[in-house]
C-alpha cells in the first residue's frame, strides 16, 4: 500500500494526525481515521471505518498485527492503538536489536508500549527508550552501572510503575519520578529509602525488604506517603515489626503476604485478623510459594482468616481435604498433583477468578463453569493441546446457562488456542467467551 503526501487541498482541509501523548486514543484513532475517509481515491482497505478495522485485528497474531501497522502511517496510528487498548497483559522486552514479545519484535508499535522489560544495559537502550512515549511501567531485570536513572529522566517523568529486581535504587532516583504510584525494589542495599518515599508523593504500593529483624519507626512510616493503598510483605518481616503495624495508623485497601508452608503456625491466623480488626487492612491476598508445600495444615489455617479475598498457592498435596474459603475470590493454582480440583467450586461460594497455570482437563473448567454462579473469569496459562475437547464453547454454554443468576465467564487462553477457536467456529456464547491472555490485565496479585 502507498502512503503519498497529500496534496496542497487536502492539506487545507485535513491536519495531518500527529503523535501527541497528550491526546487520548480516541482522539488519535478519530484523527486518523478522518485523513483516511478524506483521501482522494484510497486503496478498498482504507474505506472500512474503525470498527470494521478492530474486528479484522480480531483475526491476526500480535505478529501479524504488527506486520499490518507497518504498511502505511495511518494504519501504523490504528494498529499501534489497537494494540495498547487490547493487548495490556503483553509484556514486552527491550534487547540489544530492538523490542520484542516473546520471539516478535514490535519496534514499530515504540510509541503506543506501555510497559517493558529491560534486562541490562545496551548502547541502543537510550534511542529506542526515548521514543515510548506512552511508558507507564518499566521493570529493570537487572539495573547495572552502565545505566543511570538522570539518563532517562524524561521516560522516568511519566512512569507510575517501577520495579528493579537486580540493580540499587538511590535516593536522587526517587525524584525522578514524581508521578511513581508502584515501587518494587530489591531493597538489601538501601533500606533506609523505605524513610525517603516521601519524594513519591502520589505512591499507591510497595514491597517491604527481606531483611531479619524489626525496622525503627515503624509506627510511623505510612505517615510519609499518604496515599498508600496496599503493601507486598514476606511474612516472616511482618511478623517481626507486628507491634510497629498494629500501632499505625495506615488504612490499607489491601495486603499482600509470601509465605512457605513451615512459616505457618498457632500465630498466623491471630496476627492477621487482629490486623484486620484493627483496621489496618480490608483484603488480604497470599502468595503461597513454596512448591514443597500445600499440606492440610497451612491450608486449613489459611481458611481461619476472615479477610482472604486472594490465594495464589504453588503446590497442593494429593491428599489435602479443602476446607470452606466462604469469601475468597481468587485462586491462582500451580502443580495441584492428583488433587481433585473439581471438589474447589463447592468450597469457593464467592469465587469470581480463577488461574490454572498447568495442564487442566475439560472436568475442572466444566465443574467451575457449573458451580460457581459469580465467577467471571478463567484464566489458562499453560498450552492446551486438545482444544475442542477442552474448550467446547457449545457444552460450555449449556452447562452455565443451567446455573441461575450466572454470571458470564471469559476464559483467557494463549493466543494460538484462541485464534484456533476462532477459526474454527467463534470464541463466544451467551454464557461464555474466550479471549486470549494477553488481553488481561496483570496487576499486583498476579503477572
């Protein structure tokens, strides 16, 4: 396809879309759109209207919506856009030869990325940062010498995310970003800033360090960041500073808790209630990473806790009896052995999400599908071989539809098993839709 320059008429009558950040997506897609329905004698692809373009982006591959951006500067606009409005949970990577999603590389959609990954520092960092111009998040894998913060000042501006999982954050860094709503950082060099975050006025949440022993002033330290919403804490330093958060003030909307199983004792549950009771927190969600662990015993006292709205749970022993969750919402499920997950829905009565991260089998997804009257989503992160005896939409809906008041359920696959599903017959019911993975949003609980 030819992108010529208009003519001098056409300029009188169109401006030109430009990329500015600061128009909305709309504004830039309605910008776009009207240079298309202007031009004089356009190719029979430019005549479809914007929503005739998104139902065909439907049918392509990341890859390939990538490949159909690339042909002209106005589809370049709706392509890029479509990408940032749909695709949130693609997390992308910058490498020394450009930015990629998994083994595609998306340099062309630089400007509409939101979010990206960079593992080390690469003389081609700098140019290829400095034209994302919509980032809001960038994970640093590994922060080495060779990369300074002043040096992406600009970028660092409008993040609200950060998180550096190798790498030492200084306290001139914490100005850089201003706007900076998350913070996750490999605290074991620099403490003390956890007493400095008073420079990110606007900070939602963080992580606490995982270092023994009780930090000086803990009664205090929410006071400096006002808008706090939530905490991610190990729980054998939460445990250790209990007295300094019991005496806060802070008013947490939600507290995260990794865990392994031989940390769970008579204390646990009491802790975390009188937490709850003393209003310290209203939600709490618990990452369960031990993948020796799952026995009955842990299990059952996670049950003991009156504000569980989030379980992520690495391992499940064969044997465990579930006990009754009556206000868990989420479920993150790793190797789950031969425990029968079909016996969870029963034990789940408000259960609105659940990931399965391995293997599953038409009976889990069908007993959930059947049981569970508020759930809303279903999220397959492994790869599903048989995909029309797992996922057979038809069956599916009818199951869900016997069930009253159901809500209805997306189920979230990786993108080949959906665009199979979709050339195969569709990806929606009236009960139940599929959508691919990466059109789900990670967030704090889960990415």
């Amino acid at each position: 396809m030819s992108d010529e320059a208009p003519s001098k008429n056409e300029k009188s009558t169109s401006p030109t879309p430009t990329c500015d950040a600061e128009k909305t997506d709309d504004q830039m897609v309605a910008a776009a759109a009207a240079v298309l329905q202007i031009q004089e004698n356009p190719p029979d692809i430019f005549k479809l209207d914007v929503d005739c373009c998104e139902e065909l982006f439907e049918w392509l591959s990341i890859k390939d919506l990538h490949s159909f951006g690339q042909t002209c500067k106005r589809m370049h606009r709706i392509a890029g856009i479509y990408f940032r409005q749909n695709y949130p949970g693609a997390k992308t990577e910058f490498r020394s030869d450009g930015i990629y999603y998994d083994s595609t590389r998306l340099d062309g959609f630089m400007e509409f990325i939101d979010d990206i990954s960079i593992e080390t520092y690469d003389s081609n960092l700098l140019a290829y940062i400095g034209k994302c111009k919509s980032l809001k998040a960038i994970n640093f894998k590994f922060l080495d010498k060779g990369l300074k913060f002043d040096m992406i000042s600009e970028v660092l501006a409008k993040v609200e995310n950060i998180q550096i999982i190798v790498g030492e954050l200084k306290e001139k860094d914490l100005e850089l970003s201003p706007n900076l709503k998350r913070l996750i950082v490999n605290w074991s060099c620099n403490a003390y800033l956890l007493f400095k975050l008073n420079k990110c006025p606007k900070l939602e949440h963080i992580n606490f360090p995982p270092i023994e022993g009780r930090f000086k002033g803990m009664e205090r330290f929410f006071e400096q960041i006002p808008n706090i919403q939530s905490i991610s804490i190990d729980w054998r330093i939460l445990y250790a500073n209990k007295n300094g958060f019991l005496q806060s003030n802070a008013k947490l909307d939600t507290l995260i808790i990794s865990l392994r199983d031989d940390e769970v004792d008579e204390t646990f549950g009491s802790i975390l209630n009188e937490l709850h009771d003393r209003g310290f927190y209203k939600r709490l969600h618990l990452l369960q990473m031990d993948f020796a662990g799952g026995r009955q015993q842990s299990i059952d006292s996670f049950a003991s806790l009156r504000a569980l709205d989030g379980l992520l749970i690495a391992n499940i022993e064969t044997d465990v009896i579930w006990p009754l969750m009556q206000n868990l919402k989420t479920i993150v499920i790793g190797d789950f052995n031969d425990f029968d997950l079909t016996t969870l829905p029963s034990k789940l009565p408000m259960l609105q999400r659940i990931d399965i991260l391995l293997d599953t089998t038409m009976d889990v997804i069908r007993a959930f599908i059947r049981w569970s009257k508020d759930l809303k989503q279903i999220r397959i992160k492994s790869t599903i071989e048989d995909v029309e005896t797992i996922l057979d939409l038809t069956s599916l809906n009818k199951e869900r539809a016997k069930l009253a008041a159901a809500s209805k359920v997306i189920i979230y696959v990786p993108e080949d098993v959906f665009l199979a599903k979709k050339f195969a017959g569709g990806v929606s019911r009236s009960f139940i839709e599929i959508k691919r993975f990466e059109s789900a949003k990670s967030d704090l609980f889960y990415s």
